[in-house]
C-alpha cells in the first residue's frame, strides 16, 4: 500500500508539471490576450477638402444603408451650403493618443492651412473605449458653435452609444443634427435621455462572458493542482503503519 501511495503522489507531481505551464498560457491569454492593432493618423488614407469620402468607418460599425443615407446627406450638405462634414471610426487607438489629440492630428493632415480647414467638420470615435471628439474650422464656428460641437460628440453620439452601442443611431442622429445646424436651421438638440430605473443591464457581454469562463477554467486548474497532492499526500499519512505497532 505504501508502494501505491508513493507512485500516486509521484503521478501527482508530474501531473502538477504538465499543468502549470498550461495554466500560465490560459491565464496569460485570458486575461492578458493582444488587442487589435491600435490606428494611428498615418495609417489612414489621404484626402482633402471637397473629396467624395464622406464616412470612413475603419471600426466596422456602421451599416452599408446608413453609411449611404448619411454620406448622401454630407454631399447634399456640401453642395448647398459649402461646409463639408466627415465621420470617421477606428477600433482602437494608439496608446497614449486620446480622440481629441487624434482628431486635431487627422485633421491637420487632410486639411493642412487655415484655409482649408475653414469649411471642415470632422468627428472620430474609438470603438474600443467610445471616446468620441469633434473639430470644425473658422468658417463653420459661427453656426456650429463649440458649445454644440460639444453636445454632439458627447450627448448625441455618446448617449445611444451608452443604451446599447447603438452606432446606427447614435450616427444618424449625429448627422442629421450637424446637417441641420450647418444649414441654418434651429438645433434640433441632444437626444431625450430616460429615466430609467434599471441603470445597468444584468446580462454581461458575449466578449465578458468568455473571459469569464476562461478565468473560472484557470481558477479551477490551480485549485485541484493544489487540493489533488495535499489529499493525496493526507490520505498516505493516515494509512502509513502506528510507530506503536
């Protein structure tokens, strides 16, 4: 019996050496796994100011339909009034880049003078974070003030992103706003925000339900690598012979 003992616990620790660096790998993927590659300004293409790109959605949010309805509204924009309106979305931003500093970066390449810049209006969201921000140039301050720059970024967008990441929604109403004020119509103004009793969904994400059950295997794997040779190692100790006899 204490030969069996011996090779079980012996088995164990073996065990116990094939799992660790398994265990390491899952809970290194889990919970540190790589992020998508982050955007930065140069890795989006070149345009300049009355070029037909309307929406540049590199984050894949929007639908093809609504991609069309508000590109065609930004080129009816364009062509009544002169101020030209672009979207554009990333996955994810280069670390330390915020949605403003990337904004002003993209901006200043696709319009470089003053002069360009005037009749501009660009809005970026990160997918990733949903940090959204907002620059218009000179020519466009006086209808688009900073004050409703500001309430679009963070209320007409932000809101519809915040009951569900509605980037449709939050979108289309973005642009309608901005076609509206741009044209000097009155401002139609953010969203209506609820009252909502239930501030905050009980059902997690499809991406938190994974990491979930991927943290719960690791947690799991360690404990019975532990618990396993302790029991085992207990279970030897009571069945070893009384030194009484």
């Amino acid at each position: 019996m204490k030969q069996l003992f011996k090779q079980v616990f012996n088995s164990q620790k073996h065990l116990i050496r094939l799992i660790l660096p398994l265990v390491t790998v899952i809970l290194a993927a889990s919970l540190f796994g790589a992020p998508a590659f982050a955007t930065g300004v140069n890795q989006i293409p070149n345009l300049t100011a009355g070029n037909n790109t309307w929406v540049l959605d590199q984050g894949e949010v929007i639908s093809r339909l609504n991609e069309g309805k508000i590109s065609s509204a930004f080129e009816d924009l364009a062509k009544q009034t002169d101020k030209e309106v672009r979207i554009v979305t990333v996955r994810r931003l280069d670390y330390g880049v915020t949605p403003e500093s990337f904004t002003k970066e993209l901006f200043e390449k696709w319009f470089p003078t003053k002069e360009a810049q005037a009749n501009q209006t660009l809005l970026v969201i990160d997918t990733v974070t949903n940090g959204t921000a907002i620059i218009t140039g000179d020519q466009v301050k006086p209808l688009l003030t900073d004050s409703i720059a500001e309430s679009i970024a963070t209320e007409t967008v932000s809101v519809p992103l915040r009951n569900g990441n509605k980037y449709n929604q939050a979108f289309l109403d973005a642009s309608d706003r901005l076609v509206a004020v741009l044209s000097s119509k009155a401002d139609p103004g953010p969203p209506q925000i609820a009252d909502n009793v239930q501030v905050e969904g009980t059902f997690k994400k499809a991406g938190e339900t994974d990491q979930g059950n991927a943290t719960a295997w690791v947690v799991g794997l360690l404990i019975a690598a532990t618990v396993i040779p302790m029991a085992t190692y207990y279970i030897y100790q009571i069945n070893q012979p009384s030194s009484n006899g």
